[in-house]
C-alpha cells in the first residue's frame, strides 16, 4: 500500500493526494513512514465526532506533523501550536499560515513561567528540557545527543487557555502532548482550566529515555486520578528486540467528569 501511495502520489495533484491519504487512514491502511498511525487515526477520527471537538491544543508541535495528521483525518476545527525551539518554530509557522483555523506560539508549557534551556538534539524530534539517559545513549546515540541548548519561553496552560479559546464558540478541549518527559508538568500547570479538557493523548515511555521521567504506569495512574479514563494504547517506537519504547496514550474524562459536555 505504502508503494502505491508513493507511486500515485506523483501522478496525482496535491487535493487528490490528501484525499487518497484521508480515506486510507479511516479504513485502516497504512500510508508513509509510520507504523500504527492508521489506528490511532482511526480512533481520534471517533473521538473528536463524538464529544465534538473544536479546538486541539498541539503542545510539542516540532513542525506541525499531528496539526497535518489530524486534518487528514477529517478534523476541521482550530489547532493551536505551541513549538518552544526557533527553527522548529519557523518551519511550522509557514505551515500554519495557510490554514485559517491554525496558530503557532513560540512557546513551552511547563507548570512553572519561566525562561530555561531546553536541550536540543541532533534530531530535533528528541529535544527535552530533561538529560537523556543511558539507555536514550545506547539505543540511538548521536540522534538523541544534545548538539546546543537555547533559552525559550515556558508558560502555565491556566495562563494562556483563555486567549487560546477566545474565539471559539462553545470550547470543546481536546489536550495533545508531546514534550519529551514534560507532559505531566503540562498537565499540572493546566490548574482548574483542566476541568475544560474533554480528552488529552500523552505520549508516555515504558522504556523512558531522558532521566527524571515517570514511569508509565504512575503517568497513567496520575491521569486517572484527576478523572480521565483510558481509550486506546498506540505502540509509536519498538527497540531491535521488537518491545515498545514509547506508545501514545489516548484519555477521556470519566462520565461522571463530563457532565453535560
């Protein structure tokens, strides 16, 4: 499937191609370089139907990949971007300009507001404001090594949801993480605004790759706890011996939590 996308992709115009792509994630065939992203397109395609969602909060956008995934999935509502890292960010700033319901922040999102380094890695998709540890060394070396660190920007979601759901008619909240290690600061610093979050997808490490990150199970456990409930487990990084390093983890509020939403 994956080499006939490849081969109808330069017979066919850019519209006609987004459309191939949309239809095959829906049905479940996998399209490009990633492994299970049909899955996981297929069950936030439900999600976001069923509790109807309008507004992503995209926190770890590097250049704005999921922004790109979640509209080939059908989701037309607003995506706000927040990328801390300057080249990252200008990348993702040209890709939002061409979508009116997109904006990028050059921001962080942390539970503090401050100014920090953040580690920079040689691929940039392994940055993180936390070391990476040996196993992070042994299993992908100079990718995940810190080539530089740059200052950036971090705020608390419960400053800055406010201005990011201003403009939305009846807010329904749906919180994607991707921060390397940081998510449940995101989510502690997301205060009493985190009652407004209908569902979140955290990306948690059962092999953890950067020192200080919490296990997963105590990650899942902690969601639970402040009322969101588990839906689907997507596998996104296997080790050589095929065992998942890091998987995408997809919540919804209890609903007992979602009252009339």
């Amino acid at each position: 499937m994956a080499q006939f996308y490849e081969k109808a992709s330069r017979l066919t115009p850019p519209r006609v191609k987004d459309l191939v792509r949309r239809g095959a994630t829906l049905i479940g065939c996998q399209l490009g370089r990633l492994p299970g992203i049909e899955a996981l397109g297929t069950h936030l395609a439900l999600l976001f139907e069923r509790l109807r969602i309008n507004c992503i909060l995209d926190v770890g956008a590097h250049v704005g990949q999921y922004a790109r995934f979640v509209r080939n999935i059908g989701y037309k509502g607003h995506i706000v971007s927040f990328e801390p890292i300057s080249a990252n960010f200008a990348v993702l700033q040209q890709r939002c300009a061409k979508d009116k319901k997109w904006t990028a922040r050059r921001l962080a999102l942390g539970d503090e507001e401050r100014v920090v380094p953040i580690n920079v890695a040689h691929i940039t998709q392994f940055s993180s404001f936390l070391p990476r540890n040996r196993y992070s060394k042994d299993q992908f070396g100079r990718l995940s090594e810190t080539d530089r660190t740059e200052m950036v920007e971090t705020k608390r979601l419960d400053g800055v949801f406010e201005d990011c759901i201003r403009a939305i008619k009846d807010p329904r909240v749906f919180l994607k993480l991707d921060t390397q290690g940081y998510d449940l600061r995101v989510i502690e610093g997301g205060g009493r605004y985190l009652d407004r979050v209908l569902a979140l997808q955290s990306e948690l490490a059962v092999k953890p790759l950067y020192q200080g990150m919490t296990e997963y199970m105590k990650a899942i456990s902690y969601m639970n706890e402040l009322g969101f409930e588990l839906t689907g487990l997507f596998p996104i990084l296997r080790d050589e011996s095929l065992r998942v390093v890091e998987f995408d983890c997809v919540m919804t509020r209890s609903p007992r939590g979602l009252g009339s939403a």
